[in-house]
C-alpha cells in the first residue's frame, strides 16, 4: 500500500520536475487546514513529507496564514504553532491581509515561477489551484499525506505546449535568456543597473571642473595674497621712503 503510494507521488515529481521546473529543495506552502489535519492525524512533517516525495522539502508559509490563524484564536492553536515554525514566504499583502486561502492563491499566480507545492484541506482553495496549471497539490485522506495526480489542466497545458501551441514558463524563461546572451533584447534591468551607474557613480569631467576650480580659487587666493604682500610690500616701503624724504 505504501509503496504504491510511493510509486505514484514519485511519477506525479517526475512530471512536474521535468514539464516545470520543479526542483529540490521542494517549497510546500501549507495553510491552516493542512496544519490542523496534520494535527490531528499525528503527522509529523518535517520527517515525513521529505521521506514521502523521496527529497528535501522546505516548509513554508505566509503572514496571511499566521494572521489568519492568530485570529482564529483557542481551537486552532496547535495548528498555529505548527505554521509558526515554517518560514514565511513574503506575500505582497504585508499592508493589508487577505484570507489564507486568497493568499495562497495569489503565491501560486502567473505560472508559479517559485515552484511552490499548495498543501491544504481546503476544498475551495484546491479547485481553484487545480484551474492553475504547473502546481503540485498536497492533502491529507486519512491520516496519510498525498500529492495530487497533475490536473486535467496541467496535463493539458503540457499537451499543448509540446503540440507548440504554447510556450511553456520554463522555455520562455530559457529563450529570453538566450536572446538576452545574444543582445538580441536588452535586459530592461541591465539597462536600469547602468543608468544607476552612471548616476552613483563620479562623472570624469565633473571631476576635472572641480579640480580645476579648486586650483583656479587656489592660485587667484594666492594672486591676492602675492597682490596683497606687495601693496603692503609697496606701502612699507612709500613708508619709508616718505621717512627718508623727511629725514
Ligand atoms: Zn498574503
């Protein structure tokens, strides 16, 4: 029974690895209702996630979930401090919260370039990633955990993308590189990086202006003081002279 299970998360990594991009450590994004299913079904996912998808697994979260979980208040409390010792993934809702589920969602957006697996009891949530080709999903029937068999949309964007109806996020990614490498576009980052250069960095010839104002104030100062000396110079000596002439 095991290994079967085993067998079959193993094939379902094997797709996602190589249609993708899905690499080790895997990023299992949990929320709330998976922590509490954990919970209660004795599961403890630090040793068993990574032994069950035969690699290292990293567990994670968001401050949405935290919060929402906070809020949730006594009932939820072992689910919380499990959440609480994943790391937190940055969310782009650090202002305002949204719903955990809402949050998940929103990590898992635009072809899911963190690679991240959503592991959750939340039937809403999961159809709803289910509609999102390229995510991994992750539950738990009956005190045991199980990586979802790729979505009937996954598999059809896989499809599609090797007929070459599309392009996958893994080939786009790879093919803007090459054109990048090429100089075929430009990177619009490499560009901001340069232009920040040459704002940071000195300009050569508002250096020599400098330099050259500052001799320029330099020898005029030392003009006046030559100038000055002399008319002293001149004047001590009129002195003088005017002494003599008296004398
Ligand atoms: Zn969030």
């Amino acid at each position: 029974m095991k290994i079967t299970r085993q067998k079959h998360a193993k094939k379902h990594l094997g797709f996602f690895r190589n249609n993708f991009g899905v690499r080790e450590p895997y990023q299992i994004l949990l929320d709330g209702t998976f922590c509490q299913a954990a919970l209660r079904g004795r599961i403890q996912l630090r040793e068993q996630l990574p032994r069950y998808l035969m690699g290292e697994t990293q567990l994670c979260t968001t401050r949405c979930v935290l919060k929402e979980l906070e809020t949730l208040g006594k009932d939820l409390y072992g689910a919380k401090l499990i959440a609480q010792k994943c790391q937190v993934r940055n969310c782009p809702h650090f202002k305002n919260p949204v719903s955990g589920s809402e949050c998940l969602l929103s990590m898992v957006e635009e072809g899911n370039p963190h690679h991240y697996f959503v592991a959750t009891q939340d039937q809403n949530l999961s159809m709803k990633v289910k509609k999102k080709p390229g995510v991994p999903l992750m539950f738990i029937i009956q005190n045991t955990i199980v990586l979802d068999k790729p979505s009937p949309k996954t598999i059809a964007f896989v499809k599609a993308v090797e007929s070459g109806q599309l392009v996958s996020v893994h080939e786009k990614q790879s093919i803007k590189q090459l054109k990048e490498e090429k100089g075929l576009v430009k990177n619009p980052e490499q560009r901001r990086k340069k232009k920040h250069k040459k704002v940071s960095g000195p300009n050569p010839l508002s250096c020599l202006k400098k330099k050259k104002r500052a001799q320029d104030t330099k020898s005029s100062a030392s003009e006046k003081k030559r100038k000055r000396k002399r008319i002293r110079n001149r004047s001590t000596s009129k002195v003088l002279s005017e002494k003599k002439n008296a004398e």
